[in-house]
C-alpha cells in the first residue's frame, strides 16, 4: 500500500533542497499547471484552464485510490515545481510481485 510512503521527505538536490509530500486538492492549480505545460499533454491537447474540472475529478479519484498516490515536489519557497503519479500494480508474474509505475513526471 502506498500509505505507508514516509512522506513529507526532504532531499538535496544540486539544484537546492526539495521536499516531497503528497499532492491535496489545493494543489489542483499548480498540478495543472505543470500538466499542461510539458510538451506531451499539450500534444495531447490538454488545457488547464478548460479541463478544470476533468483535472478536478482525476485528482480526487486519485486521492481517494489507495493503489495510487499523486506526489508533488517544493521548492525551498514552498513552490509546487514537481510532480508524479505512482500507481502501485499487484502482478501474477514472478510469483506476484508488484510493480509500480511512475507517469506524469
């Protein structure tokens, strides 16, 4: 279960420290923001301000799914300059291991 993620954790990158915690309905703005901004979702035709509520709707889904767990990443000023969505897969193969997979980065 992703619950058990010890988060907020603070890291150094060489950029400056970051701190990770899981995103809130009120980093709704920020997230999409990022989403539509990066090269593939706007290929996609995503746009923040008219797909408000779909980001809305997505967002608490995920929120809601234990299986998964949407992370943003802060800057020192306490600015949302990083996101990712880690969805935990339970698998049959070698003999059930689970996987998880990483998107929206």
């Amino acid at each position: 279960m992703l619950a058990s993620l010890n988060m907020p954790a603070a890291l150094e990158t060489r950029s400056g420290a970051v701190t990770l915690r899981r995103a809130a309905e009120d980093d709704l703005d920020e997230l999409m923001g990022l989403l539509s901004d990066d090269p593939i979702s706007a290929s996609r035709g995503d746009i923040a301000a008219a797909d408000r509520a779909a980001y809305r709707q997505a967002l608490a889904s995920i929120i809601a799914d234990p299986s998964n767990e949407v992370v943003v990443a802060e800057d020192e000023q306490a600015s949302v300059v990083g996101t990712m969505q880690l969805t935990r897969i339970p698998g049959m193969a070698r003999r059930g291991a689970t996987r998880l997979l990483i998107e929206a980065v």
